[in-house]
C-alpha cells in the first residue's frame, strides 16, 4: 500500500511522464481491486472511468467529493446499485486514485 504511495511520489518527484503516473493509478486502482466493479473505458457494476471522469470534469470539489465516495461509499448518482466504503483503502491512496480516474478523458 505505502509502497505503491512512495514509488508514485518519487515519480513525480523525479519528472517522469504523465504515462508513467498513469501505470502507476492503473496498477493502484488493480490492487485495490476498484476494476471488480469497474473498468476504464466502460461499465461493469459500476461507471467507467472515462465516464467518471467527463462527469465531472471543470468540477472544482470534484476531487475531495471523489476521495470520500472511495473512502465512504455512496449511492443513487449512477444508478441503483451502491459503491461500498473501501475501508482497505488510504484517504492518500483514495485522492491518488482519484486524480488518475479524473485523468482518463
């Protein structure tokens, strides 16, 4: 977990490429097991990605309103079926998932 942390912050630190990052929330978003119910480019249980991410896109409070949904859970705003609190998940581990979700235009 903190790994996966440490490594994306060196990343960035050091530069790297916007792909780079993009593996890095890609492989995050895998261990956390976020593609159970969802997938990039379309819907699973849950919205694709891309979808989350033109929803809410120019959203100012788009970013700490889709780190507490990771964290809490939430309802009713794609349909029937609940997102769970993801209590394995850290509020850093939330937000970095968060930016790489808001990312996949």
């Amino acid at each position: 977990m903190k790994q996966s942390l440490f490594i994306v912050s060196v990343l960035l630190a050091a530069g790297v490429s916007a792909p780079a990052f993009a593996d890095a929330g890609g492989d995050l978003a895998k261990a956390k097991n976020c593609m159970a119910c969802h997938a990039v480019a379309n819907k699973v249980v849950g919205p694709g990605f891309k979808d989350v991410a033109k929803k809410y896109a120019g959203q100012k409070d788009a970013e700490d309103k889709l780190t507490q949904k990771v964290l809490k859970g939430g309802s009713g705003v794609w349909g029937a079926i609940p997102m769970p609190a993801n209590a394995q998940v850290s509020e850093a581990e939330a937000r970095t998932l968060v930016k790489w979700v808001l990312s996949q235009k």
